[in-house]
C-alpha cells in the first residue's frame, strides 16, 4: 500500500538548514505527516538537537520498513555509509560525496517501490559540482538516473499558484537560444499529464506566457511568440487540451487571471519562480514530473546564514512530505482506475 510506504527526505547540504526543518516537521507535525524518515547521519542530527534545543527524538534504523512504526515516536535516520563533519553554516567540509549519497539511496528507495516518494532537501550545487555531480541540478540528474529519453519538467505547486518552467537552470541567455517549438510541446505534453496523473485534474487549463514584453506585441517586440510558443500551443491544442496564449507575463499572475487557469507555463526560470516565490514562499513545493518515481523538495534554498538557529521555516519541507504522499497516492488510484477501465473494455 503507497499509504504504509515512508517518505525518505534527503539530508541535503549538512551545513545549510536541511536538518533542522527535517527535526522541525517532526517535532511539529509527526502526528498528521505520512510517515517519514530521513537519510543522514544520526550523529550529526544528535549534534543539531543539542545545538539548537529542537525537541525531537531521533531513531536510527537499519530498514526503510522499520520507518512507518516507529515515525510516531520518533524520526527514523536511515544512515549514511560515513560520519559527517559539517557545522551549520560551514560550507568548507567535503561533504559533497555523502550528499550525493544521500540522494542516490533515495532514487534507489523510490525506483524500487520501498519508498513512497522521494523528498530532497536543499543543496549548495557548487558543493556538488566540486564532488563530480554530472548534472546542473536535481532535476537534470534524477532524470538521466531514470534514463529518461527527454527530460523531466520541473513544476512549482503553491496554495495559490502552480508553474512550470520551459527551461530551468540556464543563463537568460542560453535559455532563450534553446527555446524551440519541440521543447515547448515536449513540457505542455508532461505538464498535462503529470496535472491528470499526480493531481487528479481530469481536464487541466493550461496558461502559456509569452518570453518578450507585451508577449511580442505581434512581431514588435520580439518574433519568438509567432514562430516558437504559438506554434507549439496549436500543436498540443490538436489533442484536445485546454491551453491558452501565449500571454504576456506582466499581467497573467493577478488574481483574477490565476483563476482562469489551473497552471502557467513560463519560458525561463525567473520568470514562473518569482510569481510563485511572492505568493507562496513558505509553502510552495518543487515537483519534478515525468518521472517513474515521485519526487518533491522545498521550495527554497540552503540558508546558511540562519542554519543551527532553529528558526528556519519548515512549512516548504512539510508541505513537500505531504505532496509526496498525496502524489503516490494519485497515481495508485489514477493507475488502479485505468486498470478497471481496461478490463471493462475487455
């Protein structure tokens, strides 16, 4: 059952404010959150309690499927293959290769169907970068383990918000040269999919910006809506979707235009993270779809600056713990449905 299956939570950065949200979503919220466990090192987590005064007790566990009965009591630490040095806020350990640990143990929990889903918390890319991490980000990475032929689509999801973002961790400058029709059909195709399979919207509305001011200005602006955006909406309009644009991005995100659609996909990254960052900073939950496996993370970054302080927000993270869960848990009735239908037909 995708309900008895934890949710393992990467521990990120050790030396940014992973940890400590992991203890703060246990502390404030082990009773209502499905059950989780955290893939770090007990030590260092033991080390953290003490240093911040967060009341939480910790379990470690040798098997993921001790996670479930022992969440309630305390938060399960799956360990790490070795100890980790780090202090809050001290990026100058070489850490980087247990982060990556981290996270390969989670794909391979996920993949396998031990877990859930996969929560990651932040990382200081740079880190990793020095540590051989092959891929720009998580994103890039968990696709090519999954040895996806097109990559997967990172989706911003808030209270108030949902996005997507065409292209994700480039220069404005590259990004704008690697928009093409084919990229734009290929993100609308998983978006659709991903709103109907994770999130149980059977008929999604879908919002596409436009990438120059005015969305153009009908070639005055720029050609890129005409002979790029345009083209791939009237693609993906051929197989019945709800899609509407391009339009321009100054006026899509008021209140009023936010309830026209279920969700807005945006050119480059700041411009679908900056909306949903104003709106919905604390709680708003990265998704990575087009996966075969279930992932979220926080929507915010390693904040050194107030690591070991105790006083990081841990709503993104809880927030995300719970988007897992209720992601599998989509999928399970979306797949347990299609099979019903199938057999009807039959």
């Amino acid at each position: 059952m995708v309900g008895k299956r934890p949710i393992v939570v990467t521990m990120g950065d050790p030396a940014g404010i992973g940890g400590e949200i992991a203890l703060l979503a246990w502390r404030d919220h082990h009773e209502t959150l499905p059950p989780f466990c955290i893939l770090d090192d007990p030590e260092r987590l033991q080390r953290l309690v003490a240093f911040t005064g967060i009341d939480c007790p910790l379990a470690k566990i040798a098997d993921l499927q001790e996670a479930t009965a022992i969440s309630r009591r305390a938060l399960p630490v799956l360990p790490l293959s070795r100890p980790i040095d780090a202090l809050p806020g001290d990026d100058s350990t070489p850490d980087g290769p247990m982060v990556i640990e981290s996270i390969n143990k989670a794909i391979t929990l996920a993949m396998d169907g031990r877990a859930g889903g996969m929560v990651t918390n932040p990382i200081q890319k740079s880190r990793l970068y020095a540590a051989g991490f092959p891929a720009p980000g998580h994103t890039e990475y968990l696709g090519k383990c999954a040895n996806l032929s097109e990559p997967p689509v990172m989706l911003l999801a808030g209270p108030s918000l949902k996005v997507v973002p065409v292209t994700i961790h480039l220069s404005l400058r590259d990004a704008i040269a690697r928009l093409s029709t084919q990229k734009i059909v290929h993100t609308l195709e998983v978006t659709i999919a991903s709103l109907k399979t994770d999130f149980g919207i059977p008929h999604p509305r879908i919002a596409v910006s436009g990438l120059n001011p005015h969305a153009g200005e009908f070639g005055h602006l720029g050609r890129e809506e005409i002979d790029i955006i345009g083209p791939a909406i009237q693609k993906v309009l051929k197989n019945g979707a709800d899609v509407i644009g391009p339009l321009a991005g100054d006026t899509m995100f008021n209140e009023a235009a936010r309830g026209t659609y279920d969700i807005a996909v945006c050119m480059y990254h700041d411009q679908a993270l900056i909306p949903i960052k104003t709106l919905n900073f604390d709680n708003s939950v990265n998704v990575t779809v087009g996966l075969p496996f279930v992932r979220t993370s926080p929507d915010h970054g390693t904040a050194y600056n107030i690591a070991g302080t105790g006083t990081a927000n841990p709503n993104s993270l809880v927030s995300a713990i719970r988007m897992a869960a209720e992601i599998a848990a989509c999928r399970k009735k979306m797949k347990s449905r299609t099979t019903v239908d199938r057999k009807n037909k039959d």
